[in-house]
C-alpha cells in the first residue's frame, strides 16, 4: 500500500485551508490533513505554541504536525462498509464487518466463503453467533475491568474521605481541649479575681470596724480614765470627812452592791465579796472591775474589757445581762427567735450589737426594744428572716446592716428618726422599685454608704439621698441609667453596677458626665459592646471586665480631667480593629493600670508606648504573634523605666524573636511574664 499526497497549493500563507490526499489505497480508511497557515519554524494551535515538527493529537484519529510553520492536521476518514454487522474494536477509529461476506478479502485462502461447496448455512450462522458471543465476552469483560477501576477509585475516596475526616476529628478535639482549658483558665481567673475582690472588701471592712473599734475603745478608755480621776478626787476630799462611815461600809462587805435601778438579774449568782477588805488606795477602778468579773455568763460567752461574745453559744433567747459598763455585744450565730421589750434593760450603755444569722422575724420584735438604748451607734442583724425595718431604732444609730433578710416592703417611715445615719446595707433582700418608696431615703440626712446588691431592681432606685458618696448595685436586674438617676446624688464618689443588664445605648448622655466627684464606676459583666461615652469629666477608675466589648471609640477619654489612671478590660472582644489611633488620647499622661487580657488582641494597641505612667500592663491571654521594638515601650523617651509587671503569657509569640529593645521602659526583666505560649 502506497501513501500519495500533494503539497499546498498557497504555500499555507495565505490563510486558506490546504488538503493532502494521502493512503490511496482500496479499504484503507481515507484521511482528510487541514493545513493552517502560521510563522514560519512555529505554529500557534489553539493559543498553544508549537515547535517546528511537533507532532500531537487534539483528538481521537487526528493526528496534527507543525510543518514550517503550518499545522497540518491528518483526519482519518472511515471507509464506507457494505456489510450487514459492524464491529468497531476499542482503541481503533473505523469501524470493521464481521459478515463473513466482507471477511473473505481480508482472511487468508483456508477460510470458507459462500461459494464454497463446503460453505453451508449452519456454518455461517454459526461463526455469526461466535463472533457476536466474542465481542459480548469482550464487552463484558471491559465492562467488569471498568465497573472495578470504578469500584477501587470510590473506594480510594472513600479512605481518603475518611482519613480527612479521622484527621478533622482530631484537630477538632484538639481545638475542644484548647477551649476547654482557655475556658477552665477563664473560669479560674475569674474565680481567683472574684476572690481577690471578696478578700479585699472584707479588708477594707475589717480595716473600717477596727479603727471605729480602736476609736471607740480609745473614747471608753478616756471617759473610764476621766471617771477614775473624778473619783479619786471625790475620795480624796471625803475621806477624812467619812473614814468612819468608810470603815463600816467595808465591813459590811457591800461595796460590790450594784445601784438600785439596775437590780441583779435572778438567773445570775449573788456578788461575792472579797477575802479581805481593799484600802482605799487602791481606788474604784478595781472595785469596778473585780464586780465585773464576778458576774457569771452563759456558757459559751466570755468578756474582754467592756465586750462579752456569745458567738455560737446555741443561745435561743438574748442572756439577760446587767453590766452597765458593757459598750459591745455579739450574739452572731445562735438561734434567737425574738427581742423582747427588756432584752436591753441590763446593758443601756451598748454601742455595738450584732445578731447577725439567727432567726429573728419581725414580728418577733417588741416595738420598744431598741428605744431605751440612747448611746447605739451600730446594729447587725445580716441573716434573718426580718421582712421589715426593726422598730423604735434610737436617733444615735450610725450603722445599719439588714443583708440576707427577706425586706419586701419599705414605706417613708421606715427609717424615720434616722437623721445620723452614714451607712445602710440592704443586700440579698427582695427589694424593687415597686416595693421601695421613693421617699425613703428622705429622713437620711448623713448617709453617705449604701448597698442595695442583690436584690430585683430594674431601674436605679428613686430619691437617694444627696449626702450619698458611695452606692452598690451590683447582682440587680438594671437595664438602664437614665438623665435624672443620679441628679440629687452630687457629692457621689463611687458608683457599682457590676452584674447588671445594661448597654451603652441605655447610658444617658447627661446620667453623669457632670458629676465633679464620681471617680470610679464599675460596669463589669453587663451587656456592653463599646466603651460606653459621656464618662464623668474626673473619673480615675473604671471596670469593664466580662461584657462584649468589641471597641474603644477614639476620644473616649479625651474629656477627663486629669485623666483615666485605671481601666480594666479583661475578658472582652477587642480585636486589631477595634482600637483606633485616637481610643487612648488623653490618657497618655494619666494611665496607672491597663487590662486588656484575654481578648482577641493580634497585636499591641496603639498607643501603649505613649503612656508615660502606666506601671502595670496586662495582655495575656491574646492572640499576639509579634511585638516591634517600639509597640510598648517608646525609644525615644529617655525617661527612666516606669513599667513593674508587664504580662504576655499565653499568646502566639517567639521570645527568640522579641527585639531586645522591646522591654526597655520596664524596670526589671523578671517583671515580665512571657511563658507559656500557646501552640500556633
């Protein structure tokens, strides 16, 4: 078989289509070459730039070859069969016939064919039936190879798919263990913050109750010092005057003789006298004090100077007592259940009373049985079951502590007389808006220390007072601050709300911008997704802590005069783009302290190195990959080191890769906390 053709007619430049007649032959398939012209020693095919002599197939029985520029393409052309079955084997391009007819040209001389004498029709059929029976087989057969090729790609799939998911599951557990621990650290800063805080607060009470104590031990210490003094002169010019007098008294053995207002209470055992008479030297101090020890308590009570403690004795009932000389009296943790109108009548001269965490209702108080008391200064009753303010409290009363009660009801007499009142803690009461009369506080001419913590108030309650200077609120149900809440209120000093439902879109313009004296608010836990705006002009100390904080609007604290000192944002939102260039202007010169940890911070806020006074830094617990040499401290201040405790710990960072400038406004490199580091 011989391959003719014909060269291009044009050359292949003119852009015109070129024809190669080739395989002239009788059966051979007849293909069709289409010559597209190009540059010379390239071809350009389908955006494709082919070399000179390259050879490819776009597709099945096409061959196509760059020739001097020309693509010149051989298409296969399919002869024309004459033949009742057709058959076109795989990875061929023309089809072939399988009637025996057609296959006597191509088979060799042993193969039967129609005019044979030995050709009959069974054999005919027969061989038709075999060679459909072999392309059925074959078919088959492809079709099962095909059917396994797709069976072992789905099932390749499949392992991959699950491997993938094996490898997602553990990158999700990883991130759940990482959650858990974040949340479990969270939980235990919390915790420990809540405990630092409850451990302040007890110091600072306990700090207050013992200078009053000292104070009023001092003030007993003097009046008993100025009586003995008294006394003694007294004796002094008597004694000449009534020796014999003196003498029989003694004798008598009744100097312990109490005065006969004050009678010896039944239940108590007679005076003793003593052994052998005192001379009158010695003085009425220890007469005084030799009756005061002669007197015998319940059990589980004792006295300390002019204190007797019965704290957890397991008393029922208020001892009866009669020492006029006592000024304190504890009876915290027992289960007294009333206050009779004579509980006192032995102890008129008591300052300090403290029934905290018994089980004193108010009905179980008589109405007279605080009245006669003219010289008490504070009352404990925390931990009751008292439903309404004790009656016929005496006008001397400067402390009042009524928490852990069941006050539902508060009406304007209820603390009238009260005009030397300073402080009144009403906590863990069932207290709102509608069950407090907003001329309540009204009688309360001094007071200047209120706790109203929870409790069920929606709103900031109504009417306080315009001596007050500190107010919690925290634990409540208040959702917002309105313009006038806190208008009578000027000398305000302290403002807590911690624990409360309120956002920045509830926070009037004018609730306090204009207070001279409100130095520190705490908003903690609430539902803020911003710092809020309009903060008091003087406000030193402010708590964020545990809202939704997302941004510090710039200028925020560009009012403030002298400036922001303390500013606690731990356990927010912020992110990079939640602080602007401008969120810390006017606190550059002011800044103390600054907690920004355990947010989202993927960097150091702006701003930080410009705060000249700021000594303690908190940024733990970010996602921090990179600190610059001057994102908190300021190389070109040349002022001496300011920063004392400067936290990273738990962020994305290299310590390798920390500039060793970055810490150079810190006072000593042990102040600052880089490890651990969490996993990138």
């Amino acid at each position: 078989m011989v391959r003719q053709g014909r060269a291009p007619e044009n050359g292949g430049n003119n852009g015109a289509p070129v024809f190669i007649d080739s395989y002239k032959g009788v059966e051979e398939p007849k293909p069709n070459y289409n010559v597209i012209p190009g540059n010379t020693g390239q071809c350009v095919f389908q955006g494709i730039t082919m070399f000179d002599k390259t050879v490819w197939s776009p597709k099945p029985c096409v061959t196509c070859l760059c020739s001097s520029g020309n693509v010149v393409c051989d298409e296969m052309r399919c002869p024309l069969l004459q033949c009742q079955f057709k058959f076109k084997p795989i990875g061929q391009c023309c089809p072939i016939c399988i009637d025996p007819s057609h296959e006597v040209s191509e088979n060799s001389g042993d193969s039967p064919v129609p005019n044979d004498p030995g050709f009959t029709d069974a054999a005919f059929f027969s061989d038709k039936r075999s060679i459909k029976a072999k392309y059925k087989e074959e078919e088959e057969r492809l079709l099962r190879k095909d059917a396994e090729r797709k069976r072992r790609k789905k099932q390749k799939k499949e392992t991959e798919r699950q491997r993938k998911q094996l490898e997602e599951q553990e990158r999700e557990e990883e991130r759940r263990k990482l959650r858990e621990e974040e949340e479990r650290r969270a939980e235990e800063e919390k915790e420990r913050m809540k405990i630092i805080e409850e451990h302040r607060r007890l110091e600072e009470e306990s700090m207050r109750r013992r200078e009053r104590e000292e104070r009023e031990m001092l003030r007993t210490l003097e009046e008993a010092a100025e009586r003995a003094r008294n006394e003694l002169r007294a004796g002094e010019e008597e004694e000449e005057e009534e020796e014999e007098e003196e003498e029989t008294v003694w004798l008598r053995g009744d100097v312990f003789q109490m005065p006969p207002r004050l009678p010896i209470p039944l239940d108590f055992p007679p005076p003793t006298a003593p052994s052998e008479p005192s001379h009158a030297g010695e003085g009425q101090d220890t007469d005084e004090e030799s009756a005061r020890i002669s007197y015998a308590l319940p059990q589980g009570c004792t006295i300390s100077d002019v204190i007797v403690s019965c704290e957890n004795a397991k008393l029922t009932s208020i001892p009866p007592l009669s020492i006029p000389e006592l000024k304190s009296l504890n009876l915290q943790g027992n289960a007294i259940t009333t206050i009779p109108a004579e509980a006192f009548n032995g102890v008129l001269n008591l300052e300090w009373i403290d029934l905290g965490k018994n089980k004193i209702s108010s009905s179980g108080i008589h109405p007279q049985a605080f009245t006669r008391l003219k010289f008490l200064s504070r009352l404990y009753m925390d931990g009751n079951l008292l439903e309404h303010v004790p009656p016929g409290l005496p006008h001397t009363l400067q402390e009042l502590k009524i928490n852990e009660n069941n006050l539902q009801e508060l009406d304007e007499d209820s603390f009238e007389g009260l005009s030397n009142l300073v402080t009144l803690e009403m906590e863990g009461n069932l207290l709102s808006e509608a069950n407090v009369n907003p001329k309540l506080f009204t009688p309360l001419k001094q007071l200047s220390y209120l706790r109203l913590g929870r409790n069920h108030f929606r709103t900031i309650p109504q009417g306080l007072p315009e001596t007050l200077q500190e107010v919690h609120l925290e634990n409540n149900l208040i959702e917002e601050i309105s313009e006038g809440a806190f208008n009578q209120s000027k000398n305000l000093n302290v403002i807590v709300l911690r624990h409360n439902k309120i956002d920045e879109s509830r926070i009037a313009p004018f609730a306090w911008i204009n207070h001279r004296t409100l130095e520190s608010i705490d908003l903690a836990h609430n539902k803020l997704h911003l710092v809020p705006s309009f903060l008091p002009k003087c406000l030193v100390h402010l708590v964020l802590v545990g809202n939704q904080i997302e941004r510090i609007p710039g200028y925020v604290f560009a009012h403030m005069e002298p400036g922001l000192e303390y500013l606690y944002l731990s356990y927010n939102k912020l992110d990079e783009e939640g602080v602007e260039p401008e969120s810390f202007f006017g606190t550059y010169n002011s800044m103390t302290e600054l907690c920004l940890d355990h947010n989202q911070l993927t960097s150091v806020p702006i701003g930080v190195n410009e705060m000249t006074s700021l000594h303690f830094l908190r940024l733990n617990d970010n996602n921090i990959r990179h600190i610059g040499e001057d994102n908190i401290c300021d190389p070109l201040n040349e002022e001496d080191s300011h920063i004392v405790a400067l936290r990273l710990e738990y962020n994305l960072l290299d310590p390798r890769k920390i500039p060793p400038t970055a810490f150079s406004c810190v006072k000593s490199y042990s102040s600052v906390v880089l490890r651990p580091q969490r996993m990138k």
